[in-house]
C-alpha cells in the first residue's frame, strides 16, 4: 500500500524527533550535535524547541573574551 502524504509528514517528523533525542542522549552539546547533523546552532535549537526536547547538556558559548582568558 502507498503511504500518503499525512502519513509521510507524521512518520518523517517522529524519525526527526527520534534522531534529536538520539543526540541529546549522547550527552553532548546542541552545538557538537548540530555539526554531526550539518545544520546550524539556530537550526537545531529550534527543532529542540519544536519537539520540546529536554538537552541534558549546557555549555555557555565561548566568547572572544573567555578565549584570550584561557590563553
């Protein structure tokens, strides 16, 4: 039997939802996930948001200020 759209739409945004909370089960950054997935940050955080996804994982961003204090 051929799928329908309605059909397709609902299982690709449950295989989008499964790959999201995939990532963030690997307790790794919403930037780090974003490059193993090749979208952008703002791209991912809004599927997150989307998809009321919890990201266990919190990092503030690097700053050019935090970066010259490192070194």
């Amino acid at each position: 039997m051929i799928e329908t759209m309605t059909e397709l739409k609902l299982r690709h945004r449950a295989e989008v939802k499964l790959l999201l909370l995939s990532q963030a089960n690997q307790m790794i950054t919403q930037t780090e996930a974003a490059r193993n997935l090749g979208m952008t940050l703002s791209g991912l955080n809004n599927l997150v948001c989307r998809f009321n996804i919890h990201w266990p994982v919190k990092m503030p961003g690097r700053r050019k200020s935090n970066v010259e204090q490192l070194q």
